[in-house]
C-alpha cells in the first residue's frame, strides 16, 4: 500500500472523455494524478467521495477574468463552480501588448481600474497575475483588437503591408511568450474595422504558431450566417482551428436561427476545417449600450461618438440607423441598463430601456443616446435577447463547449451584473442535465473538461488519468444548482463539494481554503 499526498476515496469517476462513470479511488502525488483504480492505497489527506461525482476541473473556454483576477485572486465566484482554469483574452481585447495605455483604455470598457498595467507583453502580464497569488489558473490568448490598436490606433482603415507585418510580429511575440490563441471581437469597433486581407494574415500567423482562432463574429443577428462563413474562411486555407465564442442569434427576427448555423459548422468539419464552438446556458448576453450604435459612428471611439451625437445631423443618421433595427434585431425591452457610473440615470439601474423611457416619456432610442451622453458612453448592459430553443439547440451539439464568456467576480457587489459569471457550468449540470434531461451527465462533463482541452491542444488536462494534472472537482450530481438571477445576481452556486488546482485542495466541504496555487498557464514554456 503506497501513500500518496492525497487520495479521494469512494467517488463515481467522469473522466471527462463521455464515457460511462465507474467506481475508483483517486492517487495524486505532487500536483499529478499517480493512482486512479480500486486497489488499496492510502493518502496523507483522505476525501470521501462517496456518492460524489469525481470529474477533471472545468475548463471555462471564453472568460474576461483577465481584467478582475489581479484584483480578486481568489476567484470565489469560480471555485464554488468546479472551475479550475480560465482562458482570457476573448473577442479581441487582451490587456498586452501595450503600447499607448490611455488609447487602449479609452476604446475598452473592459479595461478598467481593477489592472496595476505593470506590462506591456503576455510575459509581464503573466508575472503581474503570478504576484498575485490566483487561486486557479489562467490561460491567455491575444485579442486582435489589442494588436491593431497597438500598430495602426483607432483608423478605420486597411493596415498598409507595414502596419500589417507589425501585428503579425505581435501575433508571433504572445506566441512565443505563451498564448494559447488569437481572439477578434469583429462586432465591435475598431475590430469591426478590420477586413479580409487582415484577419486571414493575422490567423495565418497564429495558425503557423499553433494557436487557436477564436472569435466574436462580425455578426450575430440577421446576417449570422454569412458571419459564420466569414469566420470558417478565415481557417480554411491555412489550416487553422477555428473557436466561434458564445455562439447565438440575437433579435426577435433572428430566433430560430441556431439550427442553421450549426449545419454550417458540420458542413466546414465534414470538409475537414476544424471548426467547433462555445456557448453559455442563458437567452441575455452581456455587452455594451455602445454596442448597439452603427459602427461608423464609432469611428475614433467614445469620445467621438459622443461627439457626433452633438451633431444634429448625425445625432438623427445615428437614431435612424438604430430605430430600424428595433423589433429585429434590437429589443428595447430586453436591454437592462446592468451598471452606471454616477449621472443623471443612475437610479435606473437594473431596469429597461423601454422602462426607462416610459418614465421620461421619451422615445426608447432617444433615451438610449441620452444615457449614452450622459454617463460619458460608458454603459454596460444585459441584453435579453436570445431563444430558448437556439440556446438549447447550441448545448446539445458535439462540439460545442460550455463557457461563461463572465469573469472572476467578487462574493458580494452592487449592480445588475450578467449570473453567467456566478452559476454557468452548476446551470447546465442542474437544470439542462438534472432537471430538464436535455444532455446526459457524462457528455454535459465532457463539453466542460476534455472538450475545451482539446480546442486549445491543451495535453495535460481536461481528462482523468495516471500523469495528468490534478485539477479535479467533485460534487453532488442530485443537488449541485446555480442561484444567480439577473434580479439578484451576487449569489454563489451550491453542490461543488471538494475542488483542487494543481492537486492542493481550494475547496474542501464546501468552503474555500484560501490556498492559492494557480498561476498563469504559458503553452511555449512546457508548462500546461
């Protein structure tokens, strides 16, 4: 009998592969897996799974905790999850390379206060995020925008074949520095500036380098599908893995859509481009009230939005261009005004546009210009917008992977914030597995663990198994639910009993340990 670090006894293993569960014990010696069967052995700390599911820690595809892990290392809102690993640097905005910080933060309502910018590269940034002591781990990609933003500005313009060869060099830098991916976020501006010409070059590159592609499409309404070709083009000549992020169809008009989008998908991969995607369980997004102006009129950023909206012909090309999409693809309903900085609305927080304007006696789109103005452009939102049944539809698919597209937040806060960011993966285990039967267990844990792995040539975790890392949650498949609602977001998720990172336990009964062994997962340096 050997004795190892630590040995949880007695659980029901889901490997993470979707095969079947069986019946072991589980060894871990140093931060590995070195035991996992039913001979006897014994452990300098015992954990009783007994009648617990025992599965790889959940790998959370699409995350923004980049912008809050530095100032909320813990990551509680994660571990009570089973999350073990966030991979940042999604829809095109990382925080590096940095070369003009007042121009990046100007552009991004991601990136905010909660940063020491202490770097300009993925190295910096990853020793910035080591200092500070995460409880789980992270895996940085680099965001496209990032990239253009640090070469060419804010120009809504082609890059000239310099400019271009610059932000392949940053490509190739975060490459050898460890990224694991190259984002775009080509729904908003200045990623919506960018043309074939450049994303091709710029995925090449990260092809080139193994990284994957993943992206926040040009468009996820009613020209969905031609943005799903956009993005598989973008792979298919040069070979590359492609991740569309948060898959969905928002508006009224585009309900129903999801099916169609997800035969293109099969179509790509029955041609041999590989292609999958990710979604989270719920029918709201999270993004900005800027997001729904045309993108022109974004040219220059924020502050020369507010400018043109000063323009009275512009205010009304831009009100007009907005108006046309309600009822489509823009629901003044379902737009929930989620945070604002002090301002004329700010007692309106956690309410509608359309509620809003009711009060005001205003037109809804006017409405939203005015709030726009008058909390300087910076207004985070949740919109409502999404099917039921495209959601559902996107869950079941085989290759598409769970993900919060949240970030690390803390326990208690103020606001209106999106519950993916507290509830996700205990979501889907609960209610589309448990409750409404829609996945089976083990597939549900696959899309969480060795699925994500595999989109990032993760090797070493995602699945069970003797050499693996011992990221590992445990919990109780009858009770484990999320409790965050978008009325009262800032609660944590119940039935994660026992997580480890790195095979030291964060989580034991329940209750966090305050052991704090993440780290910034670097795929260059032989270190995933």
């Amino acid at each position: 009998m050997s004795a190892y670090d630590v040995v949880i006894r007695n659980g029901t293993i889901l490997d993470g592969t979707g095969e079947a569960p069986f019946h072991a014990d589980l060894g871990i010696t140093g931060h590995r897996i070195t035991a996992l069967g039913t001979g006897a052995i014994s452990g300098k700390m015992e954990i009783d799974a007994t009648d617990l599911v025992v599965c790889p820690g959940f790998i959370d595809l699409h995350s923004h905790a980049d912008y809050t892990i530095e100032s909320a290392p813990e990551a509680t809102t994660q571990i009570h999850q089973g999350v073990t690993t966030l991979v940042t640097g999604n829809c095109g905005w990382s925080p590096f390379p940095v070369q003009d910080l007042p121009e990046l933060q100007r552009w991004s309502t991601f990136l905010g206060p909660d940063l020491s910018w202490s770097w300009t590269d993925l190295q910096g940034f990853a020793q910035a995020v080591d200092r500070a002591r995460p409880t789980i781990n992270i895996a940085p990609q680099v965001g496209h925008v990032t990239v253009r933003l640090a070469v060419m500005g804010s120009s809504e313009r082609e890059p000239t074949d310099s400019e271009l060869r610059d932000m392949v060099h940053f490509v190739h830098e975060a490459a050898d520095q460890g990224a694991w991916g190259l984002s775009s976020g080509l729904i908003y501006a200045p990623g919506s500036f960018a043309q074939e010409r450049e994303m091709r070059a710029l995925v090449a590159a990260a092809t080139a380098a193994d990284l994957l592609y993943s992206t926040h499409m040009r468009d996820e309404t009613s020209s969905l599908l031609h943005a799903v070709d956009e993005a598989i083009a973008a792979v298919e000549d040069c070979g590359g893995r492609l991740e569309i992020s948060h898959l969905k169809a928002m508006g009224p008009a585009n309900h129903g859509m999801l099916p169609a989008a997800l035969a293109r998908i099969d179509a790509a991969r029955a041609r041999g481009v590989d292609v999958a995607a990710d979604v989270y369980p719920y029918t709201a997004s999270g993004t900005t009230l800027v997001s729904r102006t045309p993108t022109w009129s974004q040219d220059g950023g924020i502050d020369a939005l507010l400018e043109r909206l000063g323009d009275p012909l512009l205010r009304a090309r831009i009100s007009g261009e907005i108006q046309a999409r309600v009822g489509v693809d823009i629901d003044l309903s379902g737009i929930v005004i989620s945070e604002l900085s002090p301002g004329r609305f700010n007692e309106f927080v956690g309410r509608s546009v359309a509620d809003i304007a009711d009060v005001h006696e205003l037109d809804g789109v006017e409405l939203m210009l005015q709030i726009l103005e008058a909390h300087s452009g910076v207004v985070p939102i949740i919109n409502h917008s999404m099917s039921p049944a495209d959601v559902d539809a996107a869950l079941g698919h085989p290759h598409v992977s769970v993900a919060s597209d949240g970030a690390v937040m803390s326990a208690q806060g103020q606001g209106s914030t999106h519950p993916r960011s507290f509830g996700t993966f205990p979501r889907v285990l609960g209610r589309n597995v448990r409750e409404s039967k829609r996945l089976q267990l083990p597939e549900a844990i696959r899309k969480m663990t060795s699925l994500p792995a595999a989109r990032l040539h993760m090797r070493d975790r995602g699945v069970l198994g003797i050499g693996r890392v011992a990221d590992i949650a445990v919990f109780d498949a009858g009770t484990i639910l999320d409790h965050s609602t978008y009325a009262d977001p800032w609660q944590l998720s119940s039935g994660v009993h026992h997580v480890l990172v790195s095979g030291v336990p964060v989580m034991l009964d329940q209750k966090p340990t305050r052991a704090r062994p993440g780290r910034v997962l670097l795929k260059r340096q032989g270190t995933h």
